[in-house]
C-alpha cells in the first residue's frame, strides 16, 4: 500500500493527523488503543480493499501515532468519550458532516460513543472487538492490564510490547519481529510515556463500578443505526462474553470470526474486507 501524504487537522492544542484514500462515502477508520498502534498499522490489511468504495479517512486518536499527546484534554472522565469528541471535531475541521465509522477495540468503543453523543453525524457503524463491555464476574484481562500499565515502571520495553502483542492474535507466528519493532518504535515515545492516553485511574483500587462501562449507557438501547459488530472467538483481550453486552444494538448483526484474535481486521483480511464492503454498500 502506497501511503498517502500525512495531514493533520488542527483546533488549539489538539492535532489530529490522518491520511485519505480511494473515493466514494466518506469511512472513518478507529484504531485500537495499545502501544504503539496507529490508524495506518492497523489497517494496512484493509485500506486498499476499502479505498475501492468508500473515500477512507484513517486517523491517529490524539495520544497515539502522530498526533498531540493530550487525549485527556476533552474533558470527559471516560476515554470512549473524549475518542468521539476528537472524532466530532476531525469531522468539523473536514467539513464532513456524516460519515461511516469502524473501530477496533478502543475505535470500536469509540464509534458506539460517537453513535450515542452525536448521531446525526453517524451513517453505518462496523465494530470489532470493542472495549467498554459489563461480563458479570470477569475482572480486568491480562491483555489489558498490560495495556494500562505499559508505561509504569521501568515504561516501555521490547519484551513488555512483544507480551501484549501476543494476546492480540491466535496465530502468534505472524508476530514477526519486523512488525514488533515497527511496534514499538511507535510505543517508545516520550511524549506518550508523559501523558498516557489509557492508563489505570490514579488512585483505583479494585474493579470499576459496572456504570463506569460503556455497555452499560442506556442509550445503546435506542440507537438508530444500522450496525456490524465482529469479534473473534479466541480474543483474549476484549473477552468474546463482551458481545452479549453489546448486543442490545437494535439495528446490529453479530459476525463470529473463528481461529480469531482480538484483531480480526488484521488476522482474516479478506473475509473481513468483503463483509465490510457488503455491509456498508
């Protein structure tokens, strides 16, 4: 894949950088939250594919990537929140006034915020694995614990990458060390070890309270829009018991991904390419 010239939409401190493929609808691509991901490393499987419908707009959230460091900075106590704000105010500075989202993980998260904060802005919604889900008498995953906690300590570290990164697939062979370097080249940045965009509360101690999770915001029960959601049955980091939470999307098909990670964008591109395709056309 050819990558396009970085942009970057501006407001204040906020910088958001993007790159744009392919023509058609405007599709907002929402990448997930773990060390060292950006828009573009999480969906070098799919821009191609995509570009070839829909005019594609992939985003680093603000902390990640090559955006500012300053996620915090919207003002919201959850982070799903303060996504979809920054995703509201890429849309302003584009002038794009409704556009198609798909979020991984935190992206998938976010896209549901965004749904709920500001619907009108949204058109079709595709979600995989996303985060944010109520599972009665599940505590925190591994996967994300070492998430929240990449930055304390000793901060970041090659071994502490490749340990979070395993929880990502099923097949850990595709785990080359190529794709682990480029990984966390993209982690081991002080600017994110300063102000990290997803961290443990301060001051937390044992599990957050169920209405702290984004499943459980009423107004997932009464959204309009029609919506895809994916999860891979073997995803250890967004347990695939999170569905269920989800599931009260009204208008939303669930798609089961089998021999699948928490990154069924990445582990089954083709299939996923062409359901998403199918779904958004």
């Amino acid at each position: 894949m050819t990558t396009p010239q970085s942009q970057f939409a501006s407001a204040g401190e906020v910088r958001i950088h993007y790159t744009v493929h392919g023509s058609g609808d405007p599709l907002i691509l929402l990448h997930g939250g773990g060390p060292g991901a950006t828009g573009l490393s999480n969906y070098s499987r799919n821009v191609a594919a995509l570009a070839e419908h829909f005019t594609c707009y992939v985003i680093d959230f603000p902390g990640w990537g090559q955006s500012s460091k300053n996620l915090d900075s919207f003002g919201a106590a959850n982070p799903f929140i303060n996504g979809a704000r920054a995703v509201k105010l890429f849309m302003d500075k584009l002038g794009l006034a409704k556009a198609h989202l798909i979020g991984n993980s935190f992206g998938g998260a976010v896209a549901y915020a965004m749904a709920m904060e500001f619907p009108e802005r949204v058109d079709r919604l595709v979600t995989m694995g996303p985060g944010g889900a109520w599972i009665e008498g599940e505590g925190m995953t591994p996967g994300i614990f070492q998430l929240l906690t990449y930055y304390s300590g000793e901060g970041p570290t090659r071994e502490k990458l490749e340990a979070f990164l395993q929880n990502l697939v099923f097949d850990t062979s595709v785990l080359t060390p190529e794709l682990i370097d480029e990984r966390f080249a993209a982690s081991n940045n002080p600017e994110i070890a300063a102000n990290p965009p997803l961290r443990i509360p301060p001051g937390a101690t044992g599990p957050l309270p169920r209405e702290m999770f984004l499943s459980e915001d009423p107004r997932l029960k009464s959204l309009p829009h029609k919506a895809l959601l994916i999860w891979g049955h073997q995803d250890k980091i967004n347990l695939p018991a999170g569905a269920r939470s989800f599931g009260v999307v009204p208008n939303q098909q669930t798609v089961w991904f089998e021999n699948c990670g928490h990154w069924a964008q990445w582990e089954h591109a083709d299939r996923f390419n062409q359901l998403v395709i199918g779904f958004l056309q």
